[in-house]
C-alpha cells in the first residue's frame, strides 16, 4: 500500500464521518478514479456506513479520533505479521499434498501393524471394546489395500510386482519429503530468500 493509498484511507474515514472538507474529498475522488483496490474499499464502507446509519440509534456519536485509532490498530496489525490474505493455490496444493503422504503414510503402517496395534489396544480395559471392532475393519482394510495395490501392479510391469514393504514406504517418505521441500521453497521464494 503505497502513501496514497494510506491517504486516500484516511480520507475515506472522514468521508463516512462526514467531516470531509471539499478539497480533500476532491483528492479521494481524484484517487478513486485511478486506484481500483481503494475504489473497491470505498464501496464497501460507504455500503457498510448506510446499513449502519439505518441501525443506528440518532444519539449514538462516534468520537472524532475513532477511525485514526482503529487505522493504526490495522497497521500495527499488519506490521506485526497479520495479513488480509488467503494462502494461494500453490501453498494450499503443498499443505493438501502434505497432509494426504502423511495419513497416506499412517494408514500403511497401520496396515502393515494391524496385529500388534490390536493386541496392545485389547490389553487396557477401556480400549477392549474398540478393538474387539477392529479385526473386522482391520481386514476390510487390509483387503481393499490389497485390491488397491492388485490393480497398481497390474497397471505397472510385472517386474514391479516384486516390491516389498519397505520400498513402498520409502516411497511414502521420500513423497513426503519433497512436498516438504517444495512447499518450503515456495515460501522462501515468496518472502524473496530464494
């Protein structure tokens, strides 16, 4: 936001306030008119202002000083890290990516561990109960992994049939780290350190 634009800003309070004078809401215009995002902020709090006023009680007065308080509790806020922005595509794709290699990666091991998982959660007494549950889940899964994994290799060559448990999660991890890495150096890159 450049110095007009923090004008511009300060003007805008006046305006909604009605204590503009005639030379500076002729500056706001003036910047409007060539200033898209402020034009966009305008309309909204003039729209915002109006369903307001309709509300409003007619002895309720803000005090003069109100705005210029609220506009630096903004900036201090933005100052210190705080934005109106929403991650972008980028950033979202990494984080999904990220989060599916991890449960992608939890559901293999919890797979490959149905066993020992079940036994350990059948010798605590408020855990038995669940895991009497298990087994039946436990080999759904197991089963649909397994026709999951029938239908990968099939679409590979035949030689990749032969791959064990530990490359499969090696090749879990190994996603993992690279959506990592490439979330990593899109935020370095994005702060301008890449």
């Amino acid at each position: 936001m450049g110095k007009s634009c923090e004008r511009a800003e300060r003007l805008m309070m006046l305006y909604m306030d009605k204590s503009l004078l005639d030379d500076e809401e002729k500056e706001l215009r003036k910047h409007l008119s060539g200033c898209e995002r402020c034009k966009n902020d305008f309309d909204i709090y003039v729209q915002i202002n109006g369903e307001l006023a309709e509300d409003a009680p007619e002895e309720f007065e803000i005090p003069r000083d109100f705005e210029i308080l609220v506009m630096a509790k903004v900036h201090t806020l933005e100052e210190n890290g705080f934005s109106r922005n929403i991650p972008d595509k980028d950033t979202l794709s990494f984080v999904a990516c990220g989060i599916m290699s991890v449960l992608l990666g939890i559901s293999y091991i919890a797979v490959l561990y149905r066993e020992q998982i079940t036994a350990k959660l059948s010798e605590n007494a408020a855990t038995a109960a669940f895991a009497a549950t298990l087994p039946a889940v436990s080999e759904y899964s197991a089963n649909l992994a397994k026709n999951i994994a029938d239908g990968f290799y099939l679409f590979l060559d035949t030689s990749m049939q032969f791959v064990n448990e530990y490359q499969v999660l090696a090749s879990v991890i190994v996603f993992i780290v690279i959506s990592v890495q490439c979330f990593l150096y899109k935020k370095r890159r994005d702060t301008g350190r890449a």
